[in-house]
C-alpha cells in the first residue's frame, strides 16, 4: 500500500479484514533509539540517528505504520519557548511566563527556519524515500490545545477556558496556524499519516474539548482535505466522555489509551462510524513494559477477541511505549497480532 495509492485507513483496514487480518501499528519509536545505542536527546536532534531508530523498528518488526519518536516540544520549541533535553528521556516544556500579547511577536516566527523542527521533517523525508513500500508513513503534530498548553502553563490553560475564554480562542487560532505550517512541511516530505497529540484537552469538559480542541482540529482536517494524508487524533487518559466530540472532528481515526484508565474500546467501537478507524489499545507502561511475555500476548489476544466483529481496527498501544519496552514484549505483541485470522 504504497502512500495509501487514496485509499484511507478505513479503507485499508476493511481490506485487511475481508483478507483475515488485522493491521498491527503499535505506537513505538523510543525502543529503537535502545535498539541502536543512542539515546533519546541525540535521536531527537540528529536526523540521521532517528531515522536509523525508525529503521530499526521497521526492519525487525515491520509495523504496516511507521512512526518517529513521540514530542511533543517540538512545535512549543520552535515558537521560543523554554525546553529541557534531558539525555534518556523525551524533551519537555516546563511552565514559564506568559502573556497573551506575546502573540504579535511570535506570529512573525517561521517554523520551517527552526532547525529541531526541520530534523522531524528530514527524517520524514528518509522514511518516505527509503522504507518498505507497504508501510504507511506516519508522522506527529501537537494539537492546538496541548500547543497552548504548553505555551501557558496546563492548568492556566485550562482555567483560561473558563475565566477568559476569548483569549484562549485567540491563542488556539495562533497555534492551529502554526501546526498547520507545520503539518504542509511534512506532507510534502511524504507523510501518509498525521496523528494530532491532544493529551491535556482530556482535562477539559465535553463542551469545553468540543469548543477548545474538536473544533480546531475540524479545521485543520477541512484545511487538508483535499491532501492524500489521513488524520488520527490521539488523546491520552480516559477519553469515553469526549469520543463523539473527536469522531466528529473530520479525522480518519481516533487513536484511545488503555482499558487501564478506562478506555472501553469495543464500546467505543460499537458506536462509531465504519468510516472511521479505532486505534489502540494495549497498556504501553503496565503491559508492554513490564508485563511477561506470555501477559503480553494474553492480552492482545483478548484485545483481538474483543473487537472481532470491527472491520475499522487497528491494533496498537494506548501510547507512545517507554525506551525500556523489552524487544521480546514487542516481537510478542507483533507476533500476536499477525497470527490473529477472522
């Protein structure tokens, strides 16, 4: 499935499912920065090594979606804010000051100058040229209301939408524009995929998500939607209360954390349009970290057993798996999920 040929993922995995399978898509980057014997602050700075992590995964798992390593400091960084690298972890955003009015400032920055920015880009570029053509490229944006999050501080940002919601609206516009510059940058490098990281919108109410987060993510799917890439938002936590609010945003797929925090996914399958994917839902830490092998496959086989009947599935992880996920609980969890037949 060459760059998806216009084909969406709900398209894909329906053919997958009349073929008697599942694709099988966890959300893995950071075990093949391990893999290699780099480390994560090297990996997210130097294009090359990350795409050699990619690569790693890919040549011993062969995911039907490749991904790079989950950040989401990469947009807040370029816009001039402060970020901590630490060696073996990923790049964070601590609070720091703030002010709305700082808008007209920031709004004449030129992400695609950003040299952090630009390795995801180049390292997008290296998977759409060199990986297996059956495997869809992927690549990560930060959503606009994490963005802002991020910018202001999580629990400012999320009082903002209560005490001083017209300012919140003018920040979100700010970051969807921005994320979209930054969404252009890497179609053109060949993504497939694009999956919106919403975590800090699970903090909201379903009314505020909706008006805060579904809504600029509609705009950012219509702005893209005569592009060839496919749209997948991903939010962590228990999101059973915000599903119908991201399944009506215009994405391709909706990608749900583990049953561990209370996401039910055959439940959340069982009301969601054929059209659109359902992705997840493997516990990333308590599963694939630290559970045994046999655990492993035990709940992925059950993961499978429960959503037998959804054509529009993906087997995958609840997040983003930690550097230390052993590569038996991984080829495991592949394993599984190939041998599994309607």
């Amino acid at each position: 499935m060459k760059a998806m040929m216009g084909k969406t993922l709900a398209d894909l995995t329906a053919e997958a499912f009349q073929c008697g399978r599942r694709l099988v898509a966890p959300l893995v980057g950071f075990p093949g920065v391990e893999m290699i014997g780099s480390s994560i602050k090297v990996a997210q700075q130097n294009f090359g090594v990350h795409y050699q992590a990619i690569r790693r995964l890919v040549d011993e798992f062969a995911p039907d979606l490749a991904l790079p390593l989950m950040d989401l400091s990469v947009e807040a960084n370029a816009l001039g804010r402060y970020t901590v690298f630490p060696r073996d972890e990923s790049a964070t955003v601590p609070k720091d000051h703030f002010s709305i009015e700082e808008l007209n400032e920031l709004a004449g920055i030129n992400i695609a100058f950003d040299a952090r920015l630009m390795g995801y880009v180049e390292t997008l570029k290296m998977m759409s040229v060199s990986l297996p053509p059956a495997i869809l490229r992927g690549a990560y944006v930060v959503g606009p209301f994490t963005l802002a999050a991020l910018m202001m501080g999580a629990d400012d940002a999320v009082m903002s939408t209560i005490l001083d919601p017209d300012a919140m609206h003018r920040l979100c516009h700010f970051t969807t524009e921005k994320i979209q510059e930054y969404i252009q940058l890497l179609l053109t490098a060949g993504a497939d995929v694009i999956c919106i990281l919403e975590p800090t919108a699970v903090m909201l109410s379903p009314d505020q998500f909706s008006e805060f987060s579904a809504i600029y993510i509609r705009h950012v799917t219509t702005s893209f939607k005569y592009s060839r890439a496919n749209f997948v938002y991903h939010t962590c936590g228990n999101t059973m209360h915000v599903v119908d609010k991201m399944v009506r945003s215009g994405v391709h797929g909706i990608s749900l954390d583990s049953r561990d925090v209370g996401v039910d996914l055959p439940a959340v399958a069982a009301k969601v349009p054929e059209d659109i994917v359902v992705i997840g839902n493997i516990n990333p830490a308590t599963t694939m970290r630290f559970a045994s092998v046999a655990d492993v496959r035990s709940e992925v086989e059950d993961l499978l057993d429960q959503m037998k009947r959804f054509p529009n599935f993906i087997l995958s992880t609840g997040c983003d798996l930690p550097q230390e996920t052993p590569v038996e609980n991984l080829r495991a969890f592949m394993e599984t999920g190939r041998a599994w037949k309607k």
